[in-house]
C-alpha cells in the first residue's frame, strides 16, 4: 500500500534517472529524488547559494523506488540525472511493516560532475 503511494509520488515528480552499476554500461531508468546533503552534520552545511537556489554541494540525498535496491549495487555505481553525475557512497532499503517503501542513498559528484565537461 505505502510502496505504491511513494512509486505514484516519484514517478509524478521525481527526476528520471539512469543508474548504472559499476562495471556495467546498460543502465537502468528509475525515478528520484536528489537533493544536497551533509550529513555529517546533519544539517545543510558545505552547500553553496545562489540567486535560484542551491548551486553546489558535497553530498546528496537520493530517495528512489525500492527498485532498483541500490544497497544490492557495488559502491562507486554511478547514477546520471539531467546533467550531473552521481557515485553511490552507500545506500540501504526504508521498510514499515515488513515492506520495502523505498531506496534512500547518499551520493557525491562523479568526476566533474556534468555530462557536457
């Protein structure tokens, strides 16, 4: 029941995304949140403001379908949302009552970042 609510959400909002695991060039498309985060602090620290927003940050939150289970993918997968370019530092499974609801990851920028660099 909660699974499918949080899959309506993200398919209705979120951001599409191709995830690739490590070592593999066929991607799979899924549907996200990402959005910047420090969490070492807990808070939203080491984030960079602009005239229109966030414009840059160490670490991002990932919040996606429970499919993929990006816990079951190798650390250093990499996730390309619009023009930036994600590597999975960890990730694990949200579950209420005995359901997995959704994917939740902690990400940082790949390389450069962008896919026009």
């Amino acid at each position: 029941m909660y699974r499918g609510l949080i899959d309506n959400m993200l398919n209705t909002y979120g951001s599409i995304c191709d995830i690739y695991r490590r070592g593999s060039s066929s991607p799979v498309t899924s549907r996200a949140f990402i959005t910047p985060f420090h969490y070492k602090t807990k808070d939203f620290g080491g984030i960079e403001y602009g005239v229109n927003g966030v414009t840059q940050s160490d670490t991002y939150r990932y919040v996606g379908s429970a499919e993929p289970d990006l816990s079951q993918y190798p650390k250093g997968s990499r996730i390309v949302c619009g023009e930036r370019i994600y590597r999975v530092e960890s990730a694990e499974l949200y579950f209420f009552k005995g359901e997995a609801i959704y994917c939740r990851a902690v990400l940082r920028l790949f390389e450069g970042g962008r896919t026009n660099d």
